[in-house]
C-alpha cells in the first residue's frame, strides 16, 4: 500500500536534547513537508522540500533542521533550541511541480517535552 | 502575507440540520483546500478547489469557491454525528505552489 508513515507515533524529550522524528513515503512524491500542530490550532509549516537535496524554510523554522537526502525520507530534528516543542508533528507529501498540488498526511508523532 | 480565517471556530449542531463552515482569505489564491481531521489523528483530504466557482460535493458535504470574494464554504446537509470532526480549509499565496497557509479550524459537533 502506498503512503506516509511517521515514527514514533509518541515521544518524550528531556529539557536540552535534540530528538529527531521520521517520516518516509512510498508515494514517488517529489514534495515533503513538516507541519507543527498546536491545540485548537490550525497547522503551521515549519519546512519543505520541493526535490531531493533541496529544502526551504517554512513560518516557524527557527529550532528545527531537516535534511532531504534520499527522496522517499525527510526527517526533522528538533534541537533544544526550539523553546516550546511540545506539539503534534505532521508530515505530508504531493507530487510537485505544476501540478495541483494536494497534500497528503502522516498519521503524526506526537512530542512531549518532560 | 496570506491570513485565513474560518468561521465559526466551534458547531454545535443536531442531526438532520443543515449548516455552513465559511473559509475566508485575505489576499489573492487561487486554489483552497478542505481537509478533514478525527480526534487524535491525521488530516483527511476533503476537496480541492481549483477555480472561481468550482463547485465538489461528497455525500453531505458540498464545497464551493468564490476566488472574487475570496471566500470558500463548506455546506453540511443533514448532518449525521459521523460528520463530527474538526475541518479545516487552506490556501496557499499566489505564485506558490508549496506553502499553504491553514485556518484555526471548525470543531463540528452533531448531536442525536
């Protein structure tokens, strides 16, 4: 089945550590992207990436790093530089280019900070 | 910058009611999307609006596009307590084709 998978589906940071959540698609999708979800909030872009090796910075990048070396993966770090990363994390893929571009989901991971 | 706003941000409504979830955006897009998400989980693609006047209907849901207005509706007909779920509408910025900007959101409630 083709799709997007995310893991953990929870995790929990100690003050100070950086921690690193995964998201892998099998959709042959060119375009990735993070999202950061707070409660009863809508989702807000943190960063994407239109093509392997090539990545931008989102509306809320500052305390996360990304790397997109393989095009099925792009996973996300959150460093201990990011103040308040407890939040629900969702990733999403579209085809890209000039395309329409419809987005799809992850099921998200879910991070705590103790 | 691209704001979007959704209205109401809370519904509460009784099976076999009909109501409207009202998306509206403050510069110009020239596509919206609506997406659905269930309590802990992940967005659901609803519908994808991609010119003035489009028009899509799934079951009890029909969406519409008004780009002059910059205003999208998401129409409920009699709503069953399976359409409870909290909906979402997104655009993204004219000339991008990546960043989508999101609405707080619309928690949707049917009640028996």
């Amino acid at each position: 089945d083709g799709g997007i998978t995310q893991s953990p589906k929870y995790l929990f940071r100690k003050e100070g550590q950086n921690v690193t959540l995964s998201c892998e698609q099998n959709l042959n999708h060119d375009a990735m992207y993070w999202y950061r979800q707070d409660p009863g909030q809508g989702l807000r872009l943190i960063y994407y990436s239109q093509i392997v090796n090539d990545f931008q910075k989102g509306d809320i990048a500052e305390g996360y790093s990304v790397s997109r070396e393989k095009k099925e993966s792009f996973p996300l770090t959150v460093t201990s530089a990011q103040k308040n990363p407890t939040a629900f994390y969702l990733c999403a893929s579209s085809i890209g280019g000039n395309s329409y571009n419809e987005q799809f989901f992850g099921p998200g991971t879910r991070l705590t900070v103790l | 910058e691209l704001k979007v706003e959704q209205n109401p941000l809370f519904l509460s409504m009784q099976e076999g009611k009909n109501y409207t979830i009202y998306c509206n955006y403050s510069t110009t897009s020239d596509r919206l999307y609506w997406y659905r998400q269930d309590p802990g989980k992940s967005l659901e693609s609803l519908f994808v609006l991609l010119s003035n006047g489009a028009v899509k209907q799934e079951g009890r849901l029909m969406a519409s596009l008004d780009t002059k207005a910059r205003l999208s509706t998401l129409h409920i007909t009699a709503a069953v307590h399976d359409l409870s779920a909290t909906y979402f509408c997104a655009a993204p910025p004219r000339g991008s084709n990546y960043k989508l900007t999101f609405g707080k959101g619309t928690l949707l409630t049917v009640n028996p």
